[in-house]
C-alpha cells in the first residue's frame, strides 16, 4: 500500500501574511490562486522582483507598518491609521513625528519593559523551584 500525498495550498491572504506584504498590492495571479507550500518557499527563498518591490516600498499591511514605526497595531488605531502606508508615508511620519506616535512609541517601550521583567521573575520561580 502506497501513500499518497497531497499538496498542501493556502489561500493567497494566508500567502500574503506570511511573506509580510498586502494582499491587494500584489498582482492578480498571485490573489486569484492557491499557493502550495513549495511556491511559498520558492517566493520567500527568491523573491521575484514585485515581491521584492512591494516589501521595499509598499504599500505594507499594519503588522509590518506597525513594526517600522516601532508600536502595537491597536496604537496605529488609536493614532487614526487605518489604511497600509507605503515606505515613504512610514518614513514621512517619523520625521514628523506626532503627538500619538510618540505617545504609542512610548507605551510599547513600557510594555517591553514589563515583558522582559515578568520573564525574569518566572526564570527566578523557576529557579527557585529546581534547586527544592
């Protein structure tokens, strides 16, 4: 008895969030298919030159725009942000630097802050523990 495999496919926005870029901006043949596991890793292995572009320049989806500008994706909510932002926009915002970039740049640098103590204090119980 032999096995049989199939092809593992994801839908092109699961395609997109893996290879960080938004959906709408890649091109149709990319939206309109499924993507098997190996075109993924071929894509991110070696990026054609739309991909390459659109990681470069935009438009990025939220998660990578809020990574750039260094806050959560709700602070982008709360900052009015809504729509991806290409580079140059990311870029134009941090020069300007606004009131609610600065504030949200501030809350995610506390809440990096509390991360990294609570995994210090769990080590210390850990610890704590073993040598009992």
């Amino acid at each position: 008895m032999t096995s049989h495999q199939t092809t593992q496919t994801m839908k092109p926005a699961t395609a997109a969030k893996k290879l960080g870029v938004y959906l709408e901006a890649t091109p149709a043949e990319f939206q309109e298919g499924a993507v098997s596991r190996g075109e993924l890793n071929a894509l991110q292995a070696d990026p054609p030159e739309w991909l390459r572009k659109l990681r470069a320049d935009g438009p990025h989806p939220r998660p990578v725009v809020a990574a750039k500008l260094g806050v959560s994706i709700a602070g982008l909510a709360r900052g009015g942000v809504t729509e991806p932002l290409t580079t140059e926009q990311i870029d134009a915002l941090k020069q300007e630097l606004p009131g609610w970039l600065r504030k949200e740049r501030e809350t995610q640098a506390e809440v990096r802050k509390e991360t990294v103590r609570i995994k210090e204090k769990q080590a210390e119980k850990d610890a704590a523990r073993d040598e009992r």
